[in-house]
C-alpha cells in the first residue's frame, strides 16, 4: 500500500534541551483505550505501567541511527501505511465537510525528541503535538503494546497513530483549542474530565477512520 511523504524519521539523532513535557498521561489512556478495546484487564495494564522504567533523561543522546534489515524498519514502513490510510479518509471526510484537511507529519524517534511542545521521553507514550502539527512516536512501544500489554497486531498498532490522528482533527476542528482555553478557569478536577474526554473523542476519531477505511476497502487485515 502507499506509504505516507509526511514522516520524519529522527531516530538516532541528538536532542537538545531540558523543557520537558509534563507528565505521561496521554499514553496512558491510550494503553487502557487500547487494552479494553481487546478485552485486556484495566488491572492487569495498571500493574504493568507501574513496573515501566522512567525512561531516559532530556539531555541524553540516542543510540546511533536504526540499521537497515532492523524490525523497526518494517514497523516504520507499517506506520507510514497507516498515515497514508488517515490520510485518505480524513481528506474525504473533510471534503464532504466543505472544508480542507491539512495532514500532519508523523515523527519516528528513539529514545527523546524535541518537539514545539517541549522535550518527551518515548517512556511518556505516543503523543499529538498541536504546536508543529505533528505526531510523535518511538516503534518500541509497539513491543510495549505486544509483550506488556498483550495487545498485539496490526490494527492494535494502527489504532495508535489513528488516536494521535484524531487529536490533530480535534486541533483542526478547534476543539483542543477550546479545551485547553479553559485551564485556569475550571478546577483541576473538572479540567481532568475535560482532557479524559478529549481523549475518548479522539478514540471516537480512530474509529470513524476505522469504518471509513472499512469501506474504502483499505482496512489494515
């Protein structure tokens, strides 16, 4: 299938700077999303977040470039199909809207990034970036997914980058915007429900792709 032009693969690269974005929440929600999505026991993935290593300080530099014949080439190949694939949709869907989808680049990484919304650790999980439009991820929290999580396979893994996709409809559709701009006028707890909801929509977004890509005949089997 084709693969998408808009990935960046910065794995291996240096990082610079020490602001770093808080907290890991996101990802989090993204694994139990994920985990009852195929009946995986919100328990059982709990325990093994709590077991996960903190992951890798904002000054330190990745291990060198991925070599080719790696797995993680294929998982990049796979991922850069999905792209395409919300791609597709989400332009067809924006058309019948009367409106212009503008599509976001997908960023591979190892180990930290920096991106406009600060420096991240891969420990934090894959993340949408409103300030460059762009999606983070490093591929081993697909092994995550698989040998922690017991989510494995191909629509597990694509359902990943079509939940950071919905939030960059969420952001082009000027519902982030909307949700953010109410921290400080809410209390921290109803701003929480704000932002859990946030991302139960984009889990909603990753399945209006499912269904559209369903009937496109383009689904990942």
């Amino acid at each position: 299938d084709r693969q998408s032009e808009n990935v960046e693969d910065r794995r291996g690269m240096p990082v610079t700077g020490r602001t770093m974005i808080a907290g890991g929440g996101a990802g989090v929600i993204i694994l139990l999303l994920v985990g009852l999505f195929f009946g995986v026991d919100p328990s059982q993935l709990l325990t093994n977040l709590q077991s996960m290593p903190e992951g890798v300080p904002a000054d330190a530099t990745p291990v060198g470039p991925i070599q080719t014949g790696d797995p993680d080439d294929e998982l990049a190949k796979f991922v850069s199909v999905v792209l395409a694939d919300t791609e597709d949709v989400w332009n067809e869907i924006f058309r019948g809207m009367g409106r212009d989808y503008r599509e976001p680049k997908l960023v591979l990484f190892s180990g930290v990034v920096n991106s406009a919304c600060g420096t991240a650790e891969s420990a934090m999980g894959p993340f949408y970036c409103p300030g460059d439009e762009k999606v983070y991820i490093d591929l081993s929290f697909y092994r995550d997914l698989k040998d922690r999580f017991q989510a494995p396979g191909d629509f597990a893994q694509a359902y990943v980058i079509a939940h950071e996709v919905g939030h960059h409809v969420q952001n082009l559709l000027g519902i982030m915007e909307s949700v953010h701009g109410r921290r400080g006028r809410l209390s921290e707890e109803e701003y929480n429900k704000l932002l859990v909801r946030l991302e139960l929509q984009a889990d909603f977004l990753a399945g209006v792709w499912a269904n559209h890509a369903n009937r496109m005949k383009q689904i990942i089997e």
